[in-house]
C-alpha cells in the first residue's frame, strides 16, 4: 500500500469504527449495566419516584453543558412528564452506542430538532455546537480541533 492510499484511509472513519472504539463487544452486559445505572440513579436521596430518573439525576450523570443534556433528556424523554424511565433511558443509550447506523442517526436527529417538526434547521446546529466544550492546542484560536 502506497503512502497515498494509507493517507486517504485515515482520512475517514466509519461508524463501525467508532464503535469499536468504544470497547462494548456484549450488548446483554451493556444493557445490564445501563439498567443498574438508571436504578442507582433513580434511587438517589432526592428522588421520590424510583420509577423515573430526575431530570438532574440525568443531567449530573451525562455531564454534558445545561443546554445540550437539556436537548438529549427531551428527546429521550416521550412516556412521561415525570422524567426518564428505564426503557427510554436504556434503549436510547443503548441504540446511541450500540446500534445500527441509522438507529443512532435517528437518536442524534431527536437530539438536533429542537421544534420537534422533524426539521432541523442550520442555526439549530449552529446554537447547538456553539454549546460544546472546546478542547486541545487550538482552543485559544476557537478552532476546538486538537492537533497531534
């Protein structure tokens, strides 16, 4: 293989990849664990309703900026006005990491649609990742893209 071709090859990455990234190899031990996370989560001290994650229990949990986790708990949050239950909870992390392309893409449009119209619309994404931390050696140049 030629200097171009390994060049062009790190130049994508596939979903599948990513994934693998992640370590999960056993979606029942995923699934397991995520459902111990809800019920710890659940059963905090300032949680009455064991059936239900609090929004803040979500919130302290993802440790994502206010306005993002805010996003992601309404677009797993469809049963209930009371919070998050466990199967909307599991099945949407669990789809997020470990599911088809097109299941986690439908997770991140839910995310990204804020009006729930099933458009998203440019500012959203611009408001959206203005959101997101920035990290690495450009973050004084705003750029967020760490170099090596």
């Amino acid at each position: 293989m030629g200097n171009n071709e390994i060049k062009n090859q790190q130049e994508y990455v596939t979903f599948e990849l990513i994934q693998d990234s992640l370590g999960l190899k056993d979606p029942t031990i995923f699934k397991k664990y995520l459902s111990e996370v809800f019920n710890d989560l659940a059963n905090s001290v300032n949680n009455q309703n064991k059936k239900f994650m609090t929004k803040m229990a979500f919130f302290d949990y993802i440790k994502l900026p206010i306005f993002i986790a805010e996003k992601v708990f309404n677009s797993f949050t469809k049963l209930s006005k009371h919070g998050i239950c466990e199967e909307e909870f599991v099945d949407n992390l669990f789809r997020l990491y470990m599911g088809s392309f097109q299941e986690t893409i439908a997770i991140i449009f839910n995310i990204l649609d804020f009006d729930r119209d099933g458009i998203i619309k440019k500012e959203d994404v611009k408001i959206f990742l203005s959101y997101l931390p920035l990290n690495g050696e450009d973050e004084e140049e705003g750029l967020g893209v760490k170099t090596e």
